[in-house]
C-alpha cells in the first residue's frame, strides 16, 4: 500500500498540471473541433491508419459517441473508411487530405502554445521536464495495453557523451550484423560531429530512447535544404528491437518536419537493411532511387526514400 505522503504528492500534481494544460485545451477548444474531437483528429493525422476499437480503447471514448463523431467526419470529408484486409468485419480509418488540411491550423496552434509555455524554461530546464513526462508515461502506461510505436521506454534529446556511444554502438552491431568495416565508422562520426557543430535547434532534432536507464535506440533529422529534411542513422538495440521504438523514432522525425513546414523529408540507406526499409515503407515513404555501390567493405545498393508532407 502506498504512504500517505506519496498519494497527497500524486494528488497535488494532479490537480497542478490539470490547471497548467487546463489552459492549452481551453485555447484548443476555440477551433472548430470539440476536445474530443480534436483528439481523434490528432491520433488519426499522426497515425497511417487505425480501427474505431483501437482509437476507443487508446483515448477511453465512448464506442457509441466515436462511431458518431467518425461518421460526422466521413461526411465532411474529413475521413475515409476502407474495409481491413486483415479482418473484413473491421473498417480501417485514415485521415484524408482535407482532414489533415482542416486539422493544420489546430496542430499548429497546440504546437505554439507549449512551445510558448517552454520558452520560459531553460534548456536543462527543458530537457529535465522533457525526460520526467517521459517517465511518468513509461511508468503509468507500463500496466496497459501499448498501441504500436508506445512501450517501456522514454525518449529523450542529446546528452553529454551520447554521441561517442551512439558511434560505438552503430559500428558494433553492423559489423557483427551485416560485417562492416570500420569506414561505416568513420562515416557516423562524420555524421554527428557536423551535427554537433552546425546544431540549429529550429530545424534539426534528435532523438535517444532509453530504457532501464540505457540507451536502446536514436535518429536525427537535420536541414538539407530550406525544404527538405533528412532523416538520419536510425538504429535500434537487438535487446529493444519488436518493442516499435524504431516506428516511434520515425514518426517523431516526420511530426517534427511537418511543425517545421519542410515539405520533403528524405533518407538514404541500404537494401539489406530490410527491418528499417519496412519501418519506412509503413511510415508512407516512397523508394526513388537505387545505384550499387562499394562502401564498408562490401558491395551494396545504396537507396534514397522520400515522404512528401504536403
């Protein structure tokens, strides 16, 4: 049984937060979408698809009261349902073009807001606030079903010394996976030390997930051009691997490039990297270019994806 003392602590930060994001929902509730809607709107416009069951059973919305708002949105034009492939019983619902349009400006308002609320906050401040929600997620959501991409594990931004690790890691496992020699190494570190020197926190970002307080997982994505980002040196733990971190990383690289107004974002890797080319497939990104190569220390097919955001 828990102390008193623990329970008055979850009490009282409960009662806080709910007044500090009582204000941000407030704001939210000025757009054309009720709360509840907006939250349907936002998992549909961050998710490829999904079932009515799954978004009922992952927000706790009435079956009754969503089949209504989903049909509402169907004839607005806002949704499209297809019957599901894997059980025909079961319809798939995904966000169409004119729903992620009417949704944009709401994205875009929500998006302000907390980074309005964070500007006040240092960036170790940041970082710290960042991490606990982290942890109070993993640690509530540990006894729950997880949809895909949503496990044991939190995601953070750089630390000191991330980076040597992170280099470490990398050529460690492709060399024991796919036997490449110490050039890939040189070409990760490469990688990350232009990172680290030409940071610029408004259009690049990375991402470290943790677990049990190790790393398992990171991606970055960085500017190419005004328009175009880059995804890069997406890698996860074989001990972390089935738990969706790869899916999660990937699709916070792609809401980070649509909050920044990229247009494009595009990735090179190789075609025996078959588990990362599917996480890129599912994620809606498209193969336009192959060319064979001789790079560390084998003969491979270099391959450049694309995902239009807009």
């Amino acid at each position: 049984m828990a102390s008193a003392a623990r329970i008055a602590a979850v009490r009282r930060f409960t009662r806080f937060y709910t007044r500090k994001i009582g204000v941000l929902d407030q704001r939210l509730l000025k757009s054309p979408f009720s709360l509840s809607e907006g939250r349907v709107l936002y998992e549909l416009a961050h998710r490829r698809s999904s079932t009515a069951r799954d978004l009922g059973e992952w927000l706790g919305i009435d079956a009754g009261y969503l089949s209504r708002m989903l049909k509402g949105f169907t004839r607005r034009g806002l949704v499209r349902r297809t019957r599901s492939a894997a059980d025909a019983r079961e319809r798939q619902i995904e966000i169409t073009p004119a729903g992620r349009k009417a949704f944009a400006p709401l994205e875009r308002r929500s998006h302000a807001e907390v980074d309005s609320m964070l500007a006040t906050l240092s960036d170790e401040e940041q970082r710290r606030l960042a991490d606990a929600m982290g942890a109070i997620e993993s640690i509530l959501g540990s006894g729950e079903p997880a949809p895909a991409g949503r496990a044991a594990y939190t995601l953070r931004s750089l630390r000191p010394g991330d980076i040597g690790w992170i280099t470490h890691r990398q050529e460690v496992l492709y060399h024991k996976e796919y036997g490449w020699n110490e050039e890939f190494e040189a070409l990760i570190a490469g990688i990350m030390s232009r990172f680290v020197l030409n940071y610029d926190a408004a259009t690049e970002r990375c991402w470290v997930a943790e677990r049990d307080g190790e790393i398992v997982g990171s991606v970055f994505v960085v500017k190419k051009t005004k328009s175009v980002a880059q995804l890069r040196l997406l890698y996860v733990e074989p001990s972390a691997r089935g738990l969706g971190i790869g899916r999660r990383l990937v699709d916070e690289c792609i809401r980070f490039a649509r909050a920044k107004k990229y247009g494009t974002i595009t990735l090179w890797t190789n075609s025996v990297l078959v588990s990362a080319r599917r996480i890129y497939e599912a994620a809606g990104f498209r193969l336009v270019e192959e060319e064979k190569h001789r790079s560390f220390g084998k003969s491979l097919v270099g391959q450049n994806w694309e995902l239009k955001l807009r």
